[in-house]
C-alpha cells in the first residue's frame, strides 16, 4: 500500500507526528488528511473518466474520407486532354446475330 514503507518505519512517523503535533491535535490532522486524499482520488478519477470519454467521442467519429492520390486536372488542363484524346471508334450492331436464334430454344 505504502510502497517501500513498512510496519516499523509507519509506528516511527507516528511517535514522530505524535511528539510534534500533540495529543489533542492529531485526530483533527488525520480527518483532514483523510479528506485531503480522497478529494484528491475523486478529482484523479473525474480526470481519468472525462479523458477516456474524449477518447471514445474521437474513435466513435467518421474518419474523413480520404483525399484521391491522383490531382484533379484544373477545367482548362481537363478542356485541352479531352480536346486531345481521340474518340473511340463505334461498332456496328450485328443485326444477323438476333435473327439467327437456335431451334432448341424456341420451345419446338
């Protein structure tokens, strides 16, 4: 609990408190001690729960979408590259290809 600190070092801080804060006054110097501390573990204890609360409203938010790694060309660089790029050449529908329909499929 103490640490390094046992049972024959703890009776020797307390003869020591004792001799110099008297009688009479070490009972309202270990109240106030006593009230010291837990004070102290309530405030430790509110700072760790706001903390882990932070913490939780951070991961519990959208990440951002991801930026593209290719630029977006500028309207006059995207104007001039469609100007330059050739059109695909169009392909005749076969007409032959839905006229020429298997027997076995027309349900003979």
């Amino acid at each position: 609990m103490f640490g390094s600190i046992g049972m024959p070092e703890l009776i020797i801080i307390f003869v020591i408190a004792l001799i110099i804060f008297g009688p009479r006054k070490l009972p309202e110097l270990g109240r106030s001690l006593g009230k010291s501390i837990g004070e102290f573990k309530r405030a430790s204890n509110d700072l760790r729960n706001t903390l882990e609360e932070e913490i939780r409203v951070e991961d519990t938010r959208a990440p951002e979408p991801k930026k593209s790694e290719t630029p977006i060309p500028a309207p006059e660089e995207a104007q001039a590259s469609s100007a330059a790029a050739p059109e695909p050449a169009s392909v005749p529908a076969d007409t032959n290809a839905a006229s020429e329909q298997s027997p076995s499929k027309s349900g003979v």
